[in-house]
C-alpha cells in the first residue's frame, strides 16, 4: 500500500479529522492538522453515507480531494469507520496502481475498518467511564474529607492509647512524629534508653489523612520493610473499616431524623383547626430536637400582603414546652 490514513469526526460530527497517517506524508498532514468536511471528497462521502467509496482511477473520481502530498495515488478507498450502529469515521487505504481495489479486497478492508471501529469505540467508552469513576471518587472523597472534618470537630481529642495498664484514651499533644507522618507519609523517632524506634504512619480514608498511628516494638529495635508493609496494609484496612462505620452511623442518624420528621408531621396533621396546628408544632418540634426555645410567628394581615414589608417588632422566644396544646 501506498497510504493509510484514519480519520475521526470532530465533537459536532461536521469534519473528519485525520488521526493517524503512515509514512512521511502522513507526518506531513498530520502537522499541518489535515481534516475535510463532511460529504466533501471521499472520505467525507464515506463518512455521510456510511458506505465505502472505490475509485480504481482516482484522479477522475469527481469526489475526491487531492492530496498534494501524495501525488502518486493512482487507486483510493475510503472505508467508514462504524460501531454499534454509528460512523465515527473513516480509513483510507490508497495504492499507486491503478484498479487495486476488487470487490473482494474491499470487503477484507471493510471488515478490518468495522474492527478498528470497535477497538477505538470501546476505547473512547473506556476512557469516559475511568474519567467518570475518577470524577465520583473525588467528589466522594471531598464529601468524605467534609464528613470526617465535622465528625472530628465534635470532639477536642478522639483517639485511644496500648499501654501496659491497657487501653487508655489518648491525651495531651500530638508526638512530634505523628505530626511529622501527617505531611511526610512516615517518620521515626528514637529512643535512646533501649535503642528502640518509634515509627509513626498517617491513617487515611480516600485521598486525605483522618488521623496517626504511632508504633514501638517490645523490646526496642527497628523496623523492617517487611514490617512496614504490613502495617501500611492494616492502616489501609483501618481506614476503610472506619469509612464504613461513619457512613453506617450517617445513614442511621438520617433514618432516625427521618423517622423524628414523619412522627412530628403526623402529630400536626391530627388537626384542621389552626391554633392547634401552630401550638402542636412548637410543641413537638421543640421536645423532638431538644431545643430551649422555639419561636414561630404568622405575618399579621398587613405584612401578609406585603410579605416583602418590614417585620414587626420581635419579643424573645418562648421556651420550649411552655406552649399550652
């Protein structure tokens, strides 16, 4: 063969872009960012009809475009490039010998065009689907940073120590080491008494760090990589182990909220009567969240036709349960 090239619609399908082109003229026109619109020339019938075009004489084919860098194609076939019912594209296979293409060779290359097709398709569905997965898992990572973030701030200190009188809450500052493992993935401390070293490892979930581990041998000594390969492994466990219990704990707390919701909003609907709606709101709102004080207020009529007016002057609220129902 003289010269295949691969082309491949633009986003809006309205040129084929050429993609792929063997020998020195196909660096050429790739350079030059070779294309041609949709139902002009050859390839651009192909691609419109989705059907192979053959020229055994291509310079009086009517249709085709000549390509100054290959002024020695003689025979051309413009084969589409189709998958799962749609043209992507189109391949071109030219020769300098006149009549190259019987119909028998044609249809080998079709078959291989169909195949090419398929493998560039599934390709593409590839790439989209990593790029989705990749897109899901930073927003899940994001909201799982937000998560932990506010789970941590509901508590000062939250972690627990091994000691030889057994498990203790972990107290006081953080060891230098753990601090140091949060930025720099591991570090080391050594104590000098016994020779031992303390290694410390950043305990993550997703992309972000949740927290450290720092670990000391009995008995003193260092750490082999095979150690630390292990206990990278655990930490990876611990963190997905913790991950599913916050989610578990989060899902638990909505079906509960859920639920207080449901039961509150029944309460209400017990009664047409107006007052009785608003008192039992308050009422069962307050006792439902635990609140101290709970104030609702209808507008009066005339700040109920403007609802864009100034609101009347406020009083301090009520305390929770003093509404008479």
């Amino acid at each position: 063969l003289y010269y295949v090239g691969l082309f491949l619609l633009n986003e809006a399908g309205d040129w084929a872009v050429l993609r792929a082109g063997t020998g020195t003229a196909g660096k050429a026109l790739l350079s030059r960012g070779h294309r041609i619109r949709v139902g002009e020339g050859m390839i651009g019938w192909a691609v419109s009809r989705g059907q192979a075009r053959v020229s055994g004489e291509a310079a009086r084919d009517i249709v085709r475009l000549a390509t100054p860098e290959l002024p020695e194609t003689r025979s051309e076939a413009a084969l589409p490039l189709r998958s799962r019912g749609q043209v992507i594209g189109a391949l071109t296979v030219q020769h300098e010998m006149g009549g190259a293409f019987d119909p028998e060779t044609v249809t080998v290359l079709q078959l291989m065009a169909d195949q090419v097709a398929v493998a560039i398709d599934n390709a593409r569905l590839f790439a989209e689907s990593q790029q989705a997965l990749a897109s899901e898992r930073h927003a899940y990572g994001e909201m799982s940073a937000e998560a932990w973030h506010r789970l941590a701030a509901a508590r000062e200190q939250w972690g627990y120590r091994s000691t030889e009188d057994g498990l203790v809450p972990s107290q006081g500052d953080w060891p230098p080491e753990m601090q140091q493992a949060l930025g720099e993935g591991i570090a080391f401390a050594h104590e000098d008494e016994d020779g031992a070293v303390r290694v410390a490892l950043p305990l993550r979930v997703r992309e972000g760090n949740i927290g450290a581990l720092s670990f000391r041998k009995e008995g003193g000594g260092g750490w082999t990589d095979e150690e630390l390969a292990v206990l990278r492994t655990l930490l990876d466990q611990l963190g997905v182990a913790l991950d599913s219990a916050r989610l578990y704990e989060e899902t638990q707390r909505r079906a509960a909220w859920e639920r207080l919701a449901g039961a509150v909003t029944a309460r209400i609907r017990q009664t047409l009567d107006m007052e009785t709606v608003l008192r039992t709101a308050v009422n069962q709102i307050a006792d439902a969240m635990g609140l101290a004080a709970l104030d609702l207020r209808l507008l009066p009529g005339d700040l109920a036709a403007n609802p864009g007016g100034d609101a009347p002057q406020s009083h301090d609220p009520v305390p929770a349960g003093d509404v008479p129902g």
